[in-house]
C-alpha cells in the first residue's frame, strides 16, 4: 500500500449529529449498559478477577463510563442520587484504572466496589432518572 491509499483508507469521517445524546432516555440506556456490564463481573469469581482478567477489564469500563456521567453538566439533573463522597470515590477509581495502572488498584476493594457498591448506586440513579412512565 502506498501513501496516497493509506491516506484515503484512514481518512476521518465528520461526526455525524446524535439525535438524542443528552437526554433522559439516552442517560437511563447508559445506566442500564453500565448495569450490564456489572453483571458480567458478577458472575465471575474473586479469585479469577485479576488484572489481565476480562472481569478486571470489564469492571475498569464500568468504573469509567460511571465516572464520565458525572462529567456531562447536561446530566447533572439525573444525577442527585448519589453522595459527593460516590462520586470522588468513583472518580478516584477511574483515575487510577485509566491513569496510574492497575498496579496502584487493590484488587478486593475494586472487586467490592464493582459487585456491590456500584449496582446500588445504579439503582437509585436509575430510578431517579426514570420518567414516570418508566417508574
């Protein structure tokens, strides 16, 4: 392949527009994908849930898709249910997993934190985010 093909092969696309990215709905599927992808961890046990483990991946996105809602001011409304002390919890999490490595992460609080702190806060963001027609 020469350069000119190179170039026309990875040339960028434009973005196309998302209909609906920023709202309740889109929110709620993300909250649901995220719960998901929780229960693929879950169902896996402590002791195959190590770095280098598709659960340990999983759980690292989980963590980080979390923590990127809390960065969208759109969903600030959604987004009254959980404690400022989840959030700079789940935002430290992140930092390690997507910054540091997961050589700084201990493995049984990342394993407790995925299995049992993060589907609770889903469930009470979820239901703060469901219309009354979802509730």
């Amino acid at each position: 392949m020469n350069d000119a093909e190179s170039d026309q092969r990875f040339t960028p696309r434009p973005r196309r527009a998302a209909a609906r990215s920023h709202d309740r709905e889109n929110l709620v599927e993300e909250l649901q994908a995220i719960r998901r992808r929780v229960q693929m961890v879950s169902c896996t046990s402590r002791d195959s849930f190590h770095d280098g483990s598709d659960a340990y991946d999983v759980a690292s996105m989980v963590i980080i898709r979390l923590a990127a809602l809390f960065e969208r001011p759109e969903f600030t409304p959604y987004l009254t249910a959980i404690t400022r002390e989840e959030r700079l919890a789940i935002a430290t999490t992140r930092n390690i997993a997507a910054h540091t490595g997961y050589k700084s992460m201990n493995d049984d609080l990342f394993w407790a934190a995925v299995t049992q702190r993060v589907p609770e806060i889903l469930d009470r963001l979820i239901e703060e985010s469901a219309g009354p027609e979802e509730r």
